[in-house]
C-alpha cells in the first residue's frame, strides 16, 4: 500500500511538472503568435488613420475654397450692388473726385514754396466747391 502510495504521489508530481510545461509552452505560443501578428494589425490601423487624416485634410481644403469663393462674390455683387444703388454714376465711378482733383492742381489753394507740391483743402475736394 505505501509502495502504490508513492507511486501515486510521484505520478502527481510528474502530472503537475507536465501541466506546468504545457502552460509554460502555451504562453510561449501566444506570445510568439502576437508577437507575429502585432506588426500587421498595427500597419492596418496606422494606414486607417491616415485615410482620416487625408479625408479630415481634403474637407478642410474644401471647406476654405467655398468661403474664399463666397467672399469673393460677396465683393463682386456688392460692388454692382453699390454702383447700382448709387444716385450720382460718376461718384460711383470716382470720375467726380478726379474732376476736382484736377480743379485742385489748376488753381491750388496753397502751394508749398520748398517743394512746389499743390495743396488744396481736402473739403473742397469733397463738397465740391
């Protein structure tokens, strides 16, 4: 009885050497598997992130040419808008301003003796007087 004893006791022993092994090999197969598979699941996640950054780069790039589109035709209608609005059509063109600028330089109100430049008061350029 004590022999079938020990038999037993060593036979557990080595069972549990033998399951001790087989986790040991376990942890080594599925380190060796991640280890094999992490580079690729890494690539593929690293190349879906670059597809969103290139999509998040073209709706941005899009999204600044509408509003420099919509600036840009927001000048041109208001500048017909203005030229079609304003009462006087030489104010509107700056045909009126230059026509006094001209009566400026023709008889000038002061001319500055140093440098012989014409000055004339800038209300009369406005006015019109």
């Amino acid at each position: 009885m004590q022999a079938a004893n020990k038999v037993a006791v060593a036979l557990q022993a080595q069972a549990q050497s033998a399951l001790a092994s087989s986790e040991v090999k376990v942890d080594q197969v599925v380190s060796k598997f991640v280890m094999s598979v992490a580079p690729e699941i890494v690539k593929q996640i690293s190349g879906a992130v670059v597809l969103r950054e290139r999509r998040y780069n073209q709706s941005a790039l899009w999204g600044r040419a509408v509003a420099i589109a919509a600036v840009a035709c927001g000048l041109v209608l208001g500048g017909y808008t203005w030229r079609a609005w304003t009462p006087d059509p030489a104010a509107a063109t700056g045909a009126l301003l230059l026509e006094r600028i001209r009566q400026c330089q023709a008889a000038p109100t002061f001319r500055q003796p140093q440098t012989g430049d014409a000055l004339c008061n800038v209300k009369s350029l406005l006015a019109g007087s």
